[in-house]
C-alpha cells in the first residue's frame, strides 16, 4: 500500500525559497502570484495492509522524521 | 581531558576539530557514527560538515544513528556537548537544544568571518573568557535560527542565547544579522547550560596565520573552565 505525506513549513515561519519562487514567477509575467509556499512531498510503501495501521504508522515517521514539528506541519493524504 | 569527535558521513570540519582540540591540550579521539559507545570523555563534540548530504533536513539523518542514544545520555547527565554548524543543525534535530535552522534569508551559502558576542554568564564555554566580542567564521546555508515566539520567551528568560551576531564594536543589530536569524542568534544553550550549539566556527582560527586567532580564546578558557 502506497501512502501519501505532504509537508510544509507551518505559517508564519520564513520561506526564503518560496519567496524566492514567487518573486521570479512575478517577473516572468505571473503577475497574479502573491505568495508561494514550498513544501516536501512523500510516497511511502508499506507492507501493512490496513490504511489505518498503515497511516497511524505514517503519522508516527511524520513526527519522528519526516517533518520539523517546529517548523513544519504535515498531512496525510 | 577528554574528547570525543564524531564522524558522520559528510562531516568536513572533524579533522580541523581535532587539530584544535589536541593543541589546546585535548586528549581527542574520533568516533565513528556507527558505534554504540562513546569512550569516557569528558567533552563530546559534533562537527561542522554536510551529514548524510544535508538529504531531508540538516541534521534530520545524523540525529538518528547509532552513536547519537549514547550522545544523548552523556548530555542528559551533565557531560558537554558541543555542536558547530552542522553538529549545531544534528544537535536541534536529535531535540537536545531549541529551535529550527532555516535557509538562510537571502539564499546564499555565506562563507566569511564574523563577529559574535558571547554570553559568559554561567557557562563553562565562555565565562571568564579573556575577548567575548569574537572574530570567528561562518559557512552554511541554513543557519537561519527560528522558534516559537513561546520558546524565544524561554530561551531569553534563562539566558539561553550563547551567542549573537554583532559588529566589531559588539553592536547587536539588524546590519551586523548575516542569514536572518531571530534575535541576531548564532547559538544557544540547553537549559542547564551544559550543550553548545552554534553556527560559528572556532575551530578554524585557532592560529594567527589564518584570518583570526580568536577561536584560541574559545578553546584555551573552555579547557581552564573544565579543569
């Protein structure tokens, strides 16, 4: 089973990168972009075979690993 | 005394730590990431590089291997830690300190000297500390520091900020902040004051041939303070 995990950095914390990519798709004429926010997205294959083993199992990598719980937030999909 | 460096795979400031350590009268020995045991030291430190090639987050993998368990019980117990620049980053993500390290403000990797003030108060790192307005170097492109605005409260209310970006003169301001730190921080303290993480570099001017001679001052009043 195929589990989904997005991370992104939680509101309020700088993000250089995003601002970054805002500021260049501003200049190519997206003048539209007020603000971007960049994030990590995870795949996760797991040999469980019941979704909610399988993404409380998910949950408990998101805090010990896949996310900064202080600067960052997650979301299982 | 005794020290103990520990290498990741991608630690490149391990061999320089180990130079300044054993001139300042270190007895220092090199531990690998993969053991279980660090053996007896009465410092440990984790050193500046790029671990596990900085992949998820800085520090995120190095946090999780074999070595880091007896790091983390030799902190609990009173021992010192050190951690420069990538072993600062390993050293937030394993929760030992507060905090997070961002991308730097601007995007850059910013590699140059700069100066820092140090908080000598009740700490074996820099109290009686002969300069506490330090020339030291910098290279990294996430030293960024952030935390909650709840944890900033903690951390300024007992004295947790062990260094801060300034300028020649030990002027803090917005001018003297080369990545956008909060509060112009270049490292803190745990609470007992026993762990050190910071983004600065003493290792690498420890003699007067090299851009500054001021990371001296860091080793030679630490081991003092420790005897």
């Amino acid at each position: 089973m195929k589990i989904k995990v997005i991370v992104t950095p939680k509101n309020g914390v700088l993000d250089p990168q995003g601002k970054a990519i805002q500021q260049t798709l501003n200049s190519m004429n997206f003048i539209d972009v007020s603000e971007v926010r960049q994030g990590k997205y995870f795949e996760i294959e797991t040999d469980l075979k019941d979704e909610k083993d399988a993404k409380k199992n998910v949950e408990d990598m998101c805090k010990k690993l896949l996310a900064n719980l202080v600067i960052e937030d997650y979301k299982i999909l | 005394m005794k020290s103990s460096v520990i290498i990741f795979p991608g630690s490149n400031c391990d061999r320089d730590m180990d130079v300044a350590l054993k001139k300042f009268g270190f007895k220092n020995k090199m531990v690998w990431h993969n053991d279980n045991v660090i053996p007896k030291s009465d410092l440990v430190v984790l050193p500046g590089g790029f671990s596990y090639g900085d992949y998820l987050r800085c520090g995120s993998i190095a946090a999780k291997s074999n070595i880091i368990n007896s790091v983390i019980e030799f902190a609990n117990k009173g021992g010192l830690v050190i951690g420069i620049c990538n072993g600062f980053q390993i050293l937030i993500e394993t929760g030992l300190v507060n905090g997070a390290l961002l991308r730097n403000k601007y995007l850059k990797f910013i590699c140059k000297n700069v100066f820092v003030k140090a908080n000598k108060t009740q700490n074996k790192y820099f109290n009686k500390i002969k300069k506490d307005i330090l020339e030291l170097h910098i290279a990294h492109n996430d030293g960024n520091y952030f935390c909650s605005e709840d944890d900033l409260k903690l951390i300024q209310d007992n004295d947790q900020i062990a260094v801060e970006y300034c300028d020649i003169n030990g002027e803090v301001s917005e001018k003297s902040n080369p990545n956008g730190s909060m509060k112009n921080i270049a490292g803190v303290f745990n609470k007992k004051k026993n762990i050190l993480g910071m983004m600065p570099h003493p290792e690498r001017v420890i003699d007067n041939c090299l851009s500054s001679n001021d990371g001296s001052y860091f080793f030679e009043n630490l081991l003092s303070n420790m005897k």
